[in-house]
C-alpha cells in the first residue's frame, strides 16, 4: 500500500522529500491477500483484481486458486466474477476491525 508523503514539496531537488521507504518495498502475501479480498467484496473479474491489487496476472492467478481452495472466494457460477464467501466476508470484518482499532 503507498503512503502519502510525510511533508510537502517544494520547488528546488534538494527540497524534495523521499517517500517513506515501505512505499518502495513489495507487498507481504497477507496485504496482497487482503487487496484481493477487498477488491472482490462486491464482485470482482481477474482484471479488476489486478488493477485494484497493483498485483501481475500470475500472481493473481495463484492468489486466487488459494483463496478458492480455501473456501474464501468462489467464482459466482456461469461468470467470471468472483466473491467472498462466508468465511471470505468474515475476514473482511476482522479486517476492517483491526483498522479501525490500529488507524
């Protein structure tokens, strides 16, 4: 996830901010995990995933076969959207709790 900068910019290169440096690094496997769920919480094709996840095609592709076999997404039938189940909605929940609380 990118984060804002932490100061303004201002005119001049020896003025200008860096970014913080977690906005450089790639993203763990739960963020990933956690962008493709909430990409999906509506219903979502591989496309959208992919564009809301800032992830690459494969990379989705073996997200999502985890996130089917694991009972969290299935794919809504004769469709290529996909959605949370159950226990997919639940994650989101615990999600949005644990943000609320660390934010």
């Amino acid at each position: 996830m990118l984060t804002s900068y932490s100061k303004p910019l201002h005119i001049g290169l020896s003025n200008i901010e860096k970014p913080p440096r977690i906005a450089l690094e790639s993203h763990s496997r739960v963020e990933d995990l956690t962008g493709i769920l909430l990409a999906a919480r509506s219903g979502a094709t591989k496309t959208k995933i992919m564009n809301e996840s800032s992830l690459t095609s494969s990379q989705v592709e073996q997200y999502l076969s985890f996130l089917q076999q694991s009972d969290i997404l299935r794919k809504q039938e004769g469709s290529e959207v996909f959605i949370p189940t159950k226990k997919g909605a639940g994650l989101i929940g615990d999600y949005e709790r644990i943000y609320k609380t660390i934010d």
